[in-house]
C-alpha cells in the first residue's frame, strides 16, 4: 500500500510540474499533459528505485528521455491524429516525426528527465524513506 501510494503521489506531483512548465512556458496545456507528466515522472523514480540508482545518470537520462519521447509520440499519434484535439504540433520543428516528437524537444525533455530523476531519488528518500540514491557520472 505503502508503494501505491507512493507512486500514486509521485504522478501527481510531476502530473502537476509538466503542466505547470506547459503554462509558463506556452501559455496553456491540456490535460493530457498531465497525465503523461505524471507517468514520465513516476518512470523517473521507479527505474531508479529498480536499479537501486546504481547506474550512472547519463544512462538514466538516456532512458528516462527514450521512455518520455516515446511517450509522447504515442500520446501524440492518439490525441492529436486519432482523435484531432490539436494538443501540440511540431511539424515547423527540426528532425521531426509526423508533428509529434522533435529533436529540440527531447533534448529539453532530456532536462527535465535529469530534474526528475534528482529530484524525484532524492524526494522518494526524504518523504518515503527509500534508500538513498548515489549518482554518480561515470
């Protein structure tokens, strides 16, 4: 129970970062982007926890952004192809896949996933008692 609730706050707490970065940086956002927020953010912890933050963060970088961009470019081709909501559309960006996943934006999300990874070891210790992550570069 301990663990569901954990995770439970988790998605909240980044649910409610990504939405809040979306409506300073682009002045809106969608609820979408919340959820998905939320579970990039628990993806974030949880690897780390499975791992026991053992490996080195740029490889927990690499696959927390993996998980995100692919994230994204699912939630992308459901909301903005299948059901047309028009949430985002980054065809005007570089090294871009049918609008919905670019280069520019998964080296910010790329960021974000340092931030939550950090944050998220070190708040999942201080709030929840996990063990207490160890990063290291190399």
């Amino acid at each position: 129970m301990k663990r569901l609730s954990e995770y439970l706050f988790i998605w909240a707490l980044g649910g409610t970062l990504y939405y809040t970065f979306e409506m300073f940086f682009r002045g809106f956002s969608h609820w979408t982007m919340f959820v998905l927020g939320g579970i990039c953010a628990v993806f974030c912890v949880w690897q780390g926890l499975v791992l026991k933050w053992r490996e080195p963060l740029w490889i927990q970088i690499i696959r927390c952004t993996i998980f995100v961009v692919a994230g994204e470019f699912i939630t992308g081709i459901v909301v903005n192809k299948w059901l047309r909501w028009q949430v985002w559309d980054y065809t005007d960006q570089p090294f871009q896949l049918f609008g919905q996943i670019c280069a520019p934006f998964a080296i910010i999300f790329s960021g974000l996933c340092a931030l939550g990874i950090i944050g998220g070891g070190y708040f999942v210790h201080w709030i929840y008692g996990e063990e207490k992550p160890d990063f290291h570069v190399l």
